[in-house]
C-alpha cells in the first residue's frame, strides 16, 4: 500500500486541481552532459488518477536524449514533439520543434471518487538539457475528479506555467560573443603593451 501511495504522489505530478495544485521546477543542477531540471508538485485532495491520466512539460529545449526520468514505479517517463489531448494555458504555445515530457500514471485508479482526501507531494521527476538558462513555459494535467455530485470520476484538466530550460535570445549570444571579442581584444593589446616597455 506505501508503495502505490507513492506511485500516486509520482502520479500526482499529473495533477492540477480545482484547488490549484502545483507543479514547478524544483532544482537546476549541473551534470556531465548538460544540466538536469528536477520537478516537484502536488496532487491536490480532489483529484485522483487513471491509467493514463498524465503531466505534460512543454518545450524542453536542448533535451538530452533518454534522460526523463521517473522514479516511481506506476509512472512512466517518455517524451514526445506534441500533445493535441491535452490543453495549453493561455498565451502558451507548442513548440513541435522541441520536446515536451511526459509523465504518465500506468497503475490502477487511484482515488477517483470518495474525495477529497489528503494532498499528495511528489517530487523527482528530471531531465536533462544542454541549455541551463530557466525560461518560462506550460504544463497541463489531465487527472479524475474524486468528488462532487455528478462530477466524481470525470476528467479534470488544469494548467499553468512552469521553468523549463531554453535557448538564448539571439541578442544574449551577440552579448556574449561581443564580449568574449573585447577581452580578446584586451588581452591582445596588454601583450603589445608589455613587449613595448619591455
């Protein structure tokens, strides 16, 4: 039973309820390959899961292949270039250039009526970019209404805005290489200095 409540709290990263749960990016850590994202969040007391209720990321810039990662048994980790099943928050979009991840739930219902019942945290679920830079983009969840007249076991569908790893604006890399040609360019000119006092 302790195991399956803590596939759920995995799964709960699925969640986002009426009650606004959460979702976000917990830690940003240096890796030999790039930087792994860790994400966090809560099942809120009203939702509850079904084979297949999911956590979508969108826009993982820089995903390094094979590194999504669960580590709960009833969720599985994959990722994938669009998600039509799934609704946006406003003002996001989808990227079919980048990856979104894809967290989702392939164990039994879960508290899908009966509710509310407690909140569930979850955290751990990672993967890693080439990009370490923090932009912000959407996830949405698709879980079970578990109470309510009418309404338990229907799907609930939530969004919000959550840290994702992006690629520099154009005008951060002219920043960039702009300044490495200064201190090239200073560097240049203190050798020349020296050999002509010397």
């Amino acid at each position: 039973m302790r195991k399956l409540i803590t596939s759920v709290a995995a799964a709960a990263f699925l969640s986002i309820p009426a009650h606004a749960a959460t979702v976000l990016l917990d830690s940003v850590t240096s890796v030999s390959d790039g930087y792994e994202f860790s994400y966090a969040g809560t099942l809120d007391d009203t939702e509850g899961l079904r084979n297949g209720s999911q956590l979508v990321i969108f826009d993982f810039a820089g995903y390094v292949d094979g590194s999504v990662f669960s580590p709960y048994d009833d969720v599985a980790a994959s990722v994938e270039f669009s998600n039509p099943g799934i609704t946006l928050a406003p003002g996001v979009t989808d990227d079919p250039g980048l990856v979104n991840l894809v967290f989702t739930w392939t164990g039994d219902d879960f508290q899908t009526s009966g509710g509310p019942f407690s909140d569930i945290d979850f955290s751990g679920l990672t993967a890693v970019s080439t990009y370490g830079q923090i932009f912000t983009d959407g996830f949405s969840t698709l879980t079970v209404k578990n109470e309510g007249l009418g309404a338990e076991g229907t799907d609930l569908y939530t969004q919000g805005y959550v840290g994702v790893p992006g690629v520099p604006e154009p005008e951060t890399w002219l920043m960039m290489i702009g300044g490495f040609g200064l201190v090239g360019w200073q560097l240049r000119r203190r050798k020349v200095r020296t050999e002509a006092l010397a």
